[in-house]
C-alpha cells in the first residue's frame, strides 16, 4: 500500500509542484494518476522513491514514511519504468534486465537465466537478448524497461508515461499486455499518464489531479465516468463520457442467436445468404457470401468484420456489430469458438437498459 | 655512413625508445587516473566545471619549453631531471582530458541516470557502471590525441638534455648529420602510431555496443 497523506512539494523557486495531496494507491490494485501538463503528476511519484523530497505531510510506502526508510532499501522495494525507458545504452537487452541482480549478488547464470524468462513474459522474443538499445524500436524498449524493472520482484511499480512514446496501435497493445502481466504479477502500481482513455483502460483507481497539483476527483473508472466531481473532470474526461463509458462490462442479458456457419471448403446451399465462416477448429473468420460454385473459400471472407467475445464490453460489441457488412456482430466463447450473433437492435437494446433508460 | 650506422647505433637507438616509451606513457596514466575523479567532480557540481576546465584551458597553452625550464625551479628538481618531462606532461594530459571526461559522463541521458538512481544506484555505483562505460569513447578520442602528442612533446625535452629519440635530433645538428634525425623522426612516427591504432583497438574493445560502422 501507498498512502499520500496531505502531501505537497514546493520547489526551491517557490512553485508549488502538488498541493496538499491525499491518496491511497492499495494493494495489488492500478492506481493511475491523470491530469493536465504540469498539475504534478511526475513530481507526485518521483517523490515515492525519494527522487524527490516532499515539503510537506507524508508518504507511506508498506507501513513506514519514505522519508524514515533507508533510501536505497526503499528503491529496492520499488520498480521504476519512464517514458523513453532510460535503458543502458552500453548494455545488450539481456545485461539491462540483469544488470540488478547480478549487482546485488545473485549470480551471472541465474540472472541471466531469469531475465530471459521476464523477457519471455513481456512478449521480447529470446532472438532480441544479444541486442543493444538503439537497435529496438521504441516499443520494444519499453518492454525491456518493464522487465528490468520486474528483475528484483519488487512488491511496487511507478511507472510514469509508460507508453506514451509510441504509436497509438502499439500502445494498445502494450496496454493490453501490461494488464495480463499485472494479473500474474499482481504488483501495487502506481502509473503516471495525461491521456484519460489509458486512466480508463488501465486503471483500477483514478486520481486525477488539475493544476497547481490539487486533487480533482479520486475515483474509480466506473464512478469518473457516471459521476465527474466538478466542470473540470467532466471536461477532462471529455468524450470518454459517452461512447468511452460503454468500455465496461455490462450486466444486462444479451438475446444472442445461433448463427448460421460454413467450414472454409465446404459446400453450401446457394441460397445467397450470409454466413459465419468458421475453421477447423470452430473459430469464425468473418462473414461470407458464397460464390457461384457453393464452396466456402477464404478469399470471399469478409476479414474487416470485427469478432468479440460474448461476455465482452458493450463498446466492443457494437463495434462488432457496427463493422458487419449485415448488422449483425459475431461473438464467440471464450476460447474463440462461435457463440453466436448479435444484432444491431438488440445492442442499442442493451445500451439503453444498462443506462436505466 | 648509412645502413651499417644504424646496426651500429642499433642497441642506442632501442634504449632511446624505451626511454621515449616511458616518458610518454607513465605521463599519460597518471594524467588520465587524475583526470578521472576531477572530470566527475566537474561533472557532478556543474558550478565548478567552468573553472575545473578553465584552468585545464590555461594549463594546455603553456608553451611546453617554457614549462621544462620553469618547472624546476617551482618544484626544486634538477633541471636536467627527467621528472620535469613527467609532471609537465601529466598536466598537458590532465589538461585535456579533464574536459572529455566531464563532457563524456555529462553524454549519459537523463534519463538513464534517473533510471539507475531509482533502481538504487549509488553515485560511485552509477560512475563505475554507467557513466564511465558510456564516456569511454569521449575518453579514448581524447586519448588518441593525447598519446600522439605527448610522443611528440616528450622529443623536445632532449633541448634540456634528457635522453630520448629527441636526443637523435639534437645529436644530428650538432653533428651536421641528416641520418640520426631521419631515423629519429621515423621511429617517434612509428611509436606513434603504434600507440594510435592500440588505443584504437582497445576503445572497440572497451564499447562493444557502438554502431561497427559509423558513418
Ligand atoms: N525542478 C523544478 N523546479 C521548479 N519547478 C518545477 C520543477 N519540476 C517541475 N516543476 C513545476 O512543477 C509543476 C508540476 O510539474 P510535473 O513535472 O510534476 O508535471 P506533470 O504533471 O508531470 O506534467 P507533464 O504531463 O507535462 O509531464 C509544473 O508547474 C512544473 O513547471
Ligand atoms: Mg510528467
């Protein structure tokens, strides 16, 4: 657990980085700080691992105040990843993630044996370990420094703008893998972004804070999303308020029919219908009208059509239905084999009960 | 005279390089063992580096003549005591590599350092492990140049009397012979870059993360 309490930090030019700020970042649990440039974010978490010294009140980190901790000890307990990753440029991918370890006395060979394994959980294929730095993308860089920072297992990460520095479909990704690394690891983060849409996907905890480095509103997603404190966190929240808050899965039934599916090489009726194709395995590919000779074939497979699990989020579930070239979204188990479809009625059905209408 | 001079001065002229060998190296560790830790304070208190590398300025423009027959008398040496050579050139080395090295640590990214002060990194632990590594080529770039003209520096110290391949030369006017200063210049040329080319492979040795091309 990380506990703010009535924090501030003011710089020796008289600017007041964070004024006055409580919070608790609790076990286990995303908490994500969000705001504008310059409302204090990066200088509220730099103060955690004492890069910084707060002015006044008190972070606890575990059961004691930072500042009563000894300060290596304390930044041992505490992962740190940043925006361009800060990796040694003179160290290959492999000596990055061991450079810790091996730095506290583990030895060379298990070191080396576990930041392999850690770039294996990152998702950095082993044939990247010999590499430099500046021989990665961006992408890849921040997923060394992820797994650097994991090398010691310590109990908390900060992460400040982890992902901001790369493009937005990487970064999706890289959220996407974060979030099932945090299920296995189950660390007590503390994340730094100013975009709300990366506060909503990640966290589990909001603290947003405006300028002048005062809390706006402590929330989680859900409830910033229903019920913004003020004009300032509406504003901010912004969009994300409308199309955003159908980012959640919903607990209203869905009426989903059985679909109608064709095994790809198999022959169908000519009927001119639209049909689900599916593989070997069960697993739908995409809508697909059958050519002239009735044979299901991979080239006439609709492949823009979006396909989303059944229990999913409503956001995804129009998206699915929105991108069929029918109206009808196709949804699947768990295990990607087919569950059904969907239509676009029953969606907007769905969309209405959830929001009491 | 001609070739059987030279079989005949072979064993002298060994000595002399020896000699030359000597005064040109010890100068230069020592300079560069000196020039490490003042280089990082310059680094570290950036109010200091404009004088720490101001006085490394001044110092390099001492003529080096001067310096020889001066020096001496501050220090109370011989004035034909080899360890004249030394100092003098322990401070034209410092001299120079004290700026190299302040710039080559100050070359690591913020970013960087942040990172390793936040994974519990001592000051002298981010010196030793990050900072230094990374100045090396800074640092060996300066060496090259060092290394050549302190080979260069070290001939003229024969004016003052101390022998070394520069002592071919004076030995060659005064003699009114051109073979003594030929062979003298082609040996300080050849033990000069011998000594390049072995900083040059010691520095791809050192930063084996470095582009192998650079273009
Ligand atoms: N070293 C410093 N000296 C003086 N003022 C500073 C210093 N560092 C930051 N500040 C000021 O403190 C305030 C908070 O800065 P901080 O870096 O915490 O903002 P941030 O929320 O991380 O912004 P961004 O999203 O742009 O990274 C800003 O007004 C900034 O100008
Ligand atoms: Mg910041």
């Amino acid at each position: 657990m990380i506990v703010f309490d009535n924090v501030s930090k003011q710089y020796p030019d008289g600017t007041m980085g964070v004024d006055g700020l409580s919070f608790t970042a609790d076990e286990g649990q995303i908490t994500v700080l969000v705001g504008p440039s310059g409302c204090g974010k990066t200088t509220s978490l730099r103060m955690i691992n004492r890069l910084l010294e707060p002015t006044g009140g008190s972070i606890l980190v575990g059961d004691a105040d930072v500042m009563s901790q000894n300060v290596v000890a304390l930044r041992r307990q505490i992962g740190y990843v940043i925006q361009n990753s800060g990796l040694f440029p003179h160290r290959t991918v492999l000596g990055n993630v061991a450079s810790l370890p091996i730095m506290l006395g583990m030895s060379r060979k298990d070191a080396r044996a576990r930041a392999h394994e850690l770039l294996e959980t990152v998702g950095l294929d082993a044939s990247y370990a010999k590499r430099y730095p500046w021989q990665l993308s961006g992408g890849q860089q921040q997923r060394v420094g992820v797994a650097r920072a994991l090398a010691t297992d310590p109990p908390y990460m900060l992460m400040d703008e982890p992902f901001s520095a790369v493009d937005p479909i990487t970064r999706a990704q890289l959220q996407q893998e974060f979030l099932r690394i945090q299920s296995e690891v189950g660390k007590t983060i503390v994340m730094v972004t100013h975009d709300i849409d990366e506060a909503l996907t990640l966290g589990d905890r909001i603290v947003m804070l405006r300028t002048g480095g005062h809390l706006a509103q402590n929330a989680t997603p859900r409830e910033l999303l229903r019920n913004p404190a003020d004009e300032f966190v509406a504003n901010f929240v912004g969009r994300a308020r409308g199309y955003g808050a159908l980012g959640f899965t919903s607990d209203v039934q869905l009426d989903i029919q059985p679909a109608r599916s064709v095994r790809i090489g198999e022959q169908t009726a000519n009927d001119d219908e639209w049909l689900v194709a599916v593989d070997d395995e069960s697993r739908p590919l995409g809508w697909l009208r059958t050519d002239d000779e009735g044979i299901a074939q991979h080239a006439d497979v609709e492949h823009a059509t979006i396909i989303t699990r059944a229990d999913g989020t409503l956001r995804d579930i129009m998206d699915a239905a929105l991108s069929s070239p029918n109206g009808r979204g196709i949804l699947v188990h768990e295990d990607g084999t087919l569950r059904g479809v969907i239509t676009l009625e029953e969606v907007t059905r769905a969309i209405r009960v959830s929001k009491g209408l | 005279m001609g070739f059987d001079w030279i079989a005949y001065n072979a064993g002298r002229i060994g000595e002399l390089t020896l000699a030359h060998l000597w005064m040109t190296l010890t100068p230069t560790l020592i300079g560069l063992v000196i020039a490490l830790p003042v280089g990082w304070v310059a680094y570290r208190y950036r109010r200091l580096y404009p004088w720490i590398v101001g006085v490394g300025g001044l110092l390099y423009t001492l003529p080096s003549l001067a310096v020889f027959i001066i020096l001496p008398m501050m220090v109370g040496t011989q004035i034909l005591d080899p360890i004249n050579v030394l100092i003098a050139l322990t401070v034209y080395t410092f001299a120079l590599l004290v700026r190299s090295v302040a710039d080559g640590l100050a070359s690591v990214s913020p970013e960087t350092n942040q990172a390793a002060e936040a994974m519990g990194y001592s000051s002298m632990q981010r010196f030793v492990r990050v900072q230094l590594p990374v100045a090396t080529p800074v640092i060996m770039a300066s060496m090259r140049v060092i290394l050549v003209t302190n080979v260069s520096i070290v001939s003229m110290a024969a004016v003052i009397g101390v022998p070394q391949l520069g002592s071919l030369f004076t030995e060659g006017f005064s003699r009114r012979q051109t073979l003594p200063i030929i062979v003298g210049i082609v040996v300080c040329l050849i033990l000069a870059i011998i000594l390049d080319q072995l900083v040059v492979r010691a520095s791809k040795w050192l930063t084996p993360w470095l582009p192998k091309e650079r273009a």
